[in-house]
C-alpha cells in the first residue's frame, strides 16, 4: 500500500516543507454524506492548526448549524494526508473532524465523530476490541447524462457505448462504426476487452487510489450493461474505511471526469438490469481472534456471529434510513437482480439479507455481509448503524431465525 504514511501534526509540516507544497485542501463530511473541502497556503498551516483548528461556516452545511451558531472548527487528521491526483498545483489534502469551538467538544452532528464514538462504544462493551470492514462499491461510467424538470415536462436519459441498447446504432461522423462488442442485460460479469471497455479506466483509478493509500484488492467489469463495475478496498477499521469510501468515490468521479465520461454511484439507474450496490462485509475481533469464527458452527460461524446477525435483521428496517437512504435505493431493492428483498440470511445465497461468504475456511476470513446497503449512504453513519444493531443482537442474544438456503425469489408469497 502506498500513502504518504505520515503519524503526526510534525510530519505534516515536514513533507510540506520538503516538498514544497504551497497549497492545502481541507475536508469534511456533512450529514448526508457529501464529502466538503476549502484550501488554503501552506503557509497559514502550523502546529497549532492541529489543536486549534481552521473556521469555516457551520449554517452554510447542510444538517449542521443554524445561523445565529455558525462558527465551527475543522482538526485536521495527520494520519490521512494525501496529495490530489487532481490538480495542477500540487496540493495536500487531510481529512478533518469537526468541533464546536465556544465548549471545544467534537461536534455532535459531525458523522466521523459518530463513527469514532461507535468503536469506542464497542471497546467499553467488552465483547471486542475492534472490528474489521470491507464494503463493496459498484458503480456506473457512462459516456453521456441528461435529465431536466421544468413546469411543463420532466426527462432523464443515460447512455453508454458499452449499453445494449446501442447494438442497433449506425456509424456516425462521431462514433464512428457500430463494431457490436456489447454486454447484453445481466451478462456483464467478468468478460474480457474488447466487451469491457473500461479496464484502462478502472485501472487508472486503482492506481491513483493506491497512491493516495487505499488498500486495493480487485476491480472488474459489473453484472449490467453499459458501463457497471467495481473496485474492492481491502477491510481495515471503521473510520478508516469510510474515509476510503469517500476518497474511493472522488477519485472515480475524477478520473472518468478527465477521460470525459461520469461515473456515478446510484443505485438503480437502469430499469430492468442490476443496480450498483454497496455489499458491507464486517467482522468482530478479540485480542487478536475473530469472534465470528468457529469450526463447529453453521457455515462455520460462531453464535455471536448468528447473534450479530440477529441485530441486523432485526433493525433492518431501521438501519434503511441510513444504508439505503434514497428514493432510488427502492428501486434496486426489487426481486431478481440480486439486491435483497427479505430479512433472512444464509451462506453463499446472494437473495438473502445477511450471506455469510463460504469461499475460504481460514478463521481470519469468516464475516458477515450486508446486503442492502448502497454507496449513496454517509459510511460513517452506515457503518455506525451496523454495528450498534449488531452488537444489540449480541447483548441480547437475538435469534436471527433458521438459514434459508433456496433462491427466495423463486418462493410462493406464504413461504
């Protein structure tokens, strides 16, 4: 893994300097999970930044604070220095927590703060001492999108060449020839180039996302038509890897930017093929031992795993408004195309809500994955909603009913 790798306020100063850096670009998550940001000169950075904070407007933020209480601090993180791979002028970016500067406290709204507050909440309850987390994000790269509402008519339209609905198309001055290499609806998993058409640009991502210190472990071609992939961060801890959800999402957006396509997470943007979901794979460890293991148990999973799992059937519908926050997010949750429709789990069965993934027997391996969620969703939030409901399944030993192991959306209604 690349990164810069820096440990403290010290470091950051010191790279600044010996890199000559003269711009640095500050972020901050609000609420619904739009990644915010404002720069300064390296100049007006020093030690005291990291204790004392920057000011910027609170009641400008949505879901942050009202008017007659808009000053807010940002505290820069050393830890999560990177350089844009996007900007002309070399410019180092830190990802910043949020606090109220009249009674110096972390901001209560602030959704890394959140986060942060539900790994401490898992070391006091004593049943771990940290988790792991793995979510996979799929997304769409499509050539061209429109979309208006006006007084008197409302339309959307995307397109890409790589869209079955273009094997028809003639040559065109722009285009040129119709060369017919295309996934069909629900066959675009895993095919070679010339049928996928963005390796290079996947790739490019991957490499910028190594860079800026995202562990990368996969990327390839999605199961819809026109231009459906995923890219897949190897597990860390919590935080950690919601600030990689937010760096993975803008650096994916930024390159297909520049190679003038757009890439975009939402979940159901084509009618009658997958959707893009966000799988959210997580494990609970002790002293080093994974908790959700045991070689006895149901698909080699512990009763505090089946418990855990409990939690998040059992608040399924609750943790909804965090995990799959849009209107669009309904449109995926539909039978056949493999998003979940029912609070059941099983292993290795994707129609299932909870799957436990069968395809290693290693201990460090066994962990739950979450179906529902999509990458429309703040990950501080989500992931701080999926743990709390998982470790409530395990304080109060919830039962998450038998496995289901047949293709549920094949069952009769009473079934």
């Amino acid at each position: 893994m690349a990164g810069l790798n820096l440990k403290n306020a010290q470091d950051v100063l010191d790279y600044i300097s010996a890199n000559d850096i003269r711009i640095v670009d500050v972020r901050f998550i609000d609420l619904p999970g739009t990644w915010q940001h404002f720069s300064t000169l390296s100049t007006q950075i020093d030690l005291d930044t990291f204790s004392e904070g920057l000011g910027f407007d609170g009641s400008s933020v949505r879901g942050f604070q009202q008017i007659q209480e808009s000053d807010m601090n940002l505290i820069p993180d050393p830890t999560t220095a990177f350089m844009d791979p996007f900007t002309d002028e070399p410019t180092l970016c830190l990802i910043c927590d949020v606090r109220d500067p009249i009674n110096e406290t972390p901001y209560s709204r602030d959704p890394r703060y959140i986060a942060r507050k539900a790994e401490k909440y898992l070391e006091s309850s004593g049943i771990a001492n940290e988790s792991f987390w793995g979510p996979e994000l799929e997304h769409f790269i499509f050539d061209h999108v429109e979309f208006d509402q006006t007084s008197n008519s409302s339309h959307h339209l995307v397109d890409s060449e790589e869209g079955i609905w273009n094997s028809g198309r003639p040559e065109d001055e722009y285009r040129g020839p119709n060369l017919g290499h295309r996934p069909r609806h629900k066959q675009g998993y895993f095919p070679p180039s010339p049928v996928d058409t963005l390796q290079d640009l996947r790739t490019d991502a991957v490499l910028k996302m190594v860079d800026a210190g995202i562990d990368i472990e996969v990327h390839h071609h999605e199961v819809a038509t026109a231009g459906q992939g995923e890219i897949d961060m190897r597990f860390t801890s919590m935080t950690k890897m919601a600030d990689w959800v937010m760096l993975h999402k803008y650096i994916l957006k930024n390159v297909a930017y520049m190679q003038g396509k757009v890439a975009t997470f939402m979940p159901k943007p084509l009618f009658n093929d997958n959707g893009t979901g966000m799988h959210v794979h997580s494990s609970l460890w002790k002293d080093g031992k994974n908790l959700f293991f045991d070689e006895k148990g149901y698909a080699l999973t512990s009763e505090t795993c089946r418990h855990y799992i409990g939690g998040l059937l059992k608040h399924g519908p609750a943790l909804m408004a965090f995990l799959a926050p849009s209107t669009n997010s309904y449109k995926r949750l539909v039978p056949g195309f493999e998003a979940p429709v029912n609070l059941v789990f099983s292993a290795r069965n994707r129609s299932a809500a909870a799957r436990i993934p069968m395809s290693s027997k290693s201990p460090k391996a066994k962990r739950v994955e979450f179906r529902p969620p999509d990458p429309t969703c703040n990950p501080y939030l989500g992931f701080a909603a999926m743990l709390m409901a998982g470790l409530d399944g395990i304080e109060n030993k919830i039962d998450p009913g038998d496995p289901l192991e047949m293709n549920i959306y094949e069952l009769p209604v009473e079934e």
